[in-house]
C-alpha cells in the first residue's frame, strides 16, 4: 500500500488526469478484494447521496484519495421492466451528486433493453466511462444513443467498451450517430468488434484523441481516417482477422510514439508503412507477419517483432532503420526478432558482411537462424562464398 500511495502522488504531480487513475486503481483493487471475500477496503466509504438502497444494484463510493466513482452490477435476467428500473436509478442523481470520476456500467447475462440515453448516463457528469460485456449482447446502434453523455460533453477524457472473452464473440456494434459529437476532452477510446462500415466519427470527435485501442473481430477500416487523428500518441490493433493495414494508413499522425498490432493474421507491414512516423519510438506486431518495411522509424524505436513468420531480412526494408542506428548519436533503436526462423542466406550478407556493426541493433540471442545459430554467429566468409557479389 505505501508503494501505491507513491505512485499516486508521482500521477497526481505530473498528470493533469490524476484523480482518474487514481480512482480507477482504486475501483480495480476495491473489485478484486470483493471477489475473494467480500471485503469492502478501508478507503472505499459508499456516497451519502444517493442513498445507497435507491440505486441498488449501482453503488456510489469515494477513494481516499477523493475520487467519486459509480459502479454498477446489471443483472437483468429476472427482471420485467428493465426500463422502468434503470430510470427509477439514475433518476437518483441531480447537480448535487451527479459527478463521477470513474464510471463502470457492467452487465451479467443480457442487456436487455437497457440503453445509454439522457435517462441513464446522460444525467451524470463523467470523466472516465467503462463499459464490461461477459457475452457480445449488444447489437448495431441499439445500446448507445446521442444522448448519452448529454452531461459529460467537457468532461469525458476516457470510453471504454469491452468484452470479457474478446475472440469468442463475432457480431459487431456502433455508436448511434452523433453519440460522441462534440467530446471536446476525449483522449483515451477503447473499442472491442466495433463495426466502422456503419458509423465512423466525425473529426471534431477524434481530434482530441491521444491514445485509440481497436480489438476483436474486425470489420473494414477504409472508412475510418487517420487523417483526422492530429494528437494521437498511441494506437493498439488487436483484431482478427488481422485487416489489411493501407500503405498510408500511419501518415498523418506526425505525433505517434507507439504502434501494436497484436494477436491478428496481419501478414504484410506494406512498404514505407512507416515512412513519415519519425517520432514513433515503440513498435510492437505479433501477427503472422512475414513482411515488413522499417523505413523512416525513429533511430531509437524499440521493435519488437517476436513470433511473427520473418524469415528474410530484405536489405531494402531493413538497411535505412539500422544505418539511421549506427548513423545517430546515443540511439538506442533495437530489433527484437524472437521466435522467428530466419534462413540466414544471402538475404543477410548486407548485414553480416558488408555492415556488420548493424548487428548490436538486432537484440543479442534473440535474432536466431533456423539450424539454431544466433545471428551475430553467421560465418560472413561462408557468406562471401555462398552469395558472390554479380
């Protein structure tokens, strides 16, 4: 506990969303307690308004830290009129108590016909949005609606929408339109089998994004644009089927730093995918990736390309990020290939024979031959023999 009372101070000295992880570090610990034993935390005290029998099964507490949270548990299996029970809840909450933190609305079993409207969140005040799904009950546009963070327009920083058995579920949803117009402080947005065919965002929406996380099944991104992403930071890809990733698809998000793509059968990085993410300095694909260009990647980007199908180290997709290394001072760019069988041939001379400084960039044990030699242990006379220069 007094290493976590450390972190929260470091968050709330040098972060403006402080209170927000704190309560969500909170709520996390607050869940996993009651789960093994039905013990409240000692800084988890329930709000005195609403009162805590009139918004059961939601429950209003505060953190020591002072953050206000809401969680709510929906268990709709039994109940008749689900509508008529969610309103008599949030119908609870007024200007007096309606500000949150950190909000999570789950559901166990079905959703019925709950929906996010003016009725239920839109009548609270959020920073922070989660949104946990057991099973994929939701459909199309029928959950969220436009109003439904009519109250939290300047003040929602963080959505998210997941599932708990993420690869299990093959129906995708949307936000109703207009759902997040006019989110001027969103930064952090979280989507599992999100469907872009139907409804995109407009780019007022998303010009405040600094970090977007995709994942699940996923459908056709061609109608989501980059372009509209100026502050983005980070962008995660966990979908399957891996989609096909456009050429241009990283070029106008001059501010991206990291770039995952996880879990997907993503097979081709195409050429100058990362031509203009000069700032980008964490790169990390786990796919069936067995092509990928490094071009234009900053000189101290960390690359972790562990278990994909790299066999071949072409030297045009990999000569300009390792000579851009050697060629800079103090950089720290490495290339973590583990788990992948490269053959070791003529594809590598360039690199053992001709610039074999450039191998301290690939991470030492870690680049390994199919016959089991690491990579800096290639014979490079073998290789003047073996691939003569035309």
């Amino acid at each position: 506990m007094i290493h976590l009372g450390y972190i929260i101070v470091f968050l709330f000295v040098s972060s403006g969303r402080s209170i927000t992880f704190a309560s969500t570090i909170q709520q996390s610990q607050a869940d996993i307690i009651n789960k093994d034993g039905d013990v409240q935390s000692i800084a988890d005290e329930p709000c005195e308004s609403p009162s805590p029998n009139s918004i059961y099964p939601c429950r209003c507490s505060y953190s020591q830290w002072g953050s206000r949270s809401l969680d709510c548990k929906f268990d709709f299996a039994s109940d008749a009129n689900v509508t008529e029970l969610t309103h008599n809840i949030f119908s609870q909450f007024n200007d007096s108590n309606n500000k949150f933190d950190y909000a999570k609305i789950q559901f166990y079993d079905d959703y019925a016909n709950f929906v996010f409207d003016e009725n239920t969140t839109g009548k609270l005040v959020m920073e922070d949005l989660n949104v946990p799904f057991r099973d994929n009950q939701i459909e199309g546009s029928k959950l969220f609606y436009k109003s439904a963070f009519k109250n939290s327009k300047a003040t929602l920083a963080s959505i998210t929408v997941n599932f708990e058995d993420v690869f299990s579920i093959t129906n995708a949803w949307n936000f109703g339109p207009g759902t997040l117009d006019d989110l001027s402080n969103l930064t952090h947005l979280r989507l599992e089998h999100y469907d872009f065919k139907v409804e995109s965002f407009s780019p007022s929406v998303l010009s405040s994004l600094q970090e977007l996380s995709l994942g699940g099944y996923s459908t056709d991104l061609s109608n989501f644009s980059m372009a509209t992403l100026p502050n983005l930071v980070k962008l995660r890809l966990n979908l399957l089927p891996g989609p096909t990733l456009p050429e241009k698809m990283l070029y106008n998000l001059p501010g991206l730093e990291t770039f995952s793509n996880w879990m997907s059968d993503t097979e081709i990085i195409p050429d100058n995918f990362f031509a203009r993410s000069t700032s980008c300095t964490y790169v990390e694909l786990r796919a069936q990736i067995h092509t990928i260009d490094l071009s234009g990647l900053n000189p101290n980007a960390n690359i972790r390309l562990l278990f994909n199908q790299i066999s071949q180290l072409p030297e045009k997709n990999f000569r300009p990020f390792v000579e851009s290394v050697l060629n800079t001072p103090n950089a720290t760019g490495e290339i973590n290939l583990y788990g992948n069988q490269l053959e070791c041939s003529c594809d590598i001379k360039w690199l053992v024979v001709d610039l074999r400084e450039g191998l301290r960039v690939f991470t030492p044990w870690k680049a390994e031959c199919a016959d089991g030699r690491a990579l800096h242990e290639v014979d490079p006379e073998a290789l003047e023999i073996e691939c003569p220069d035309n």
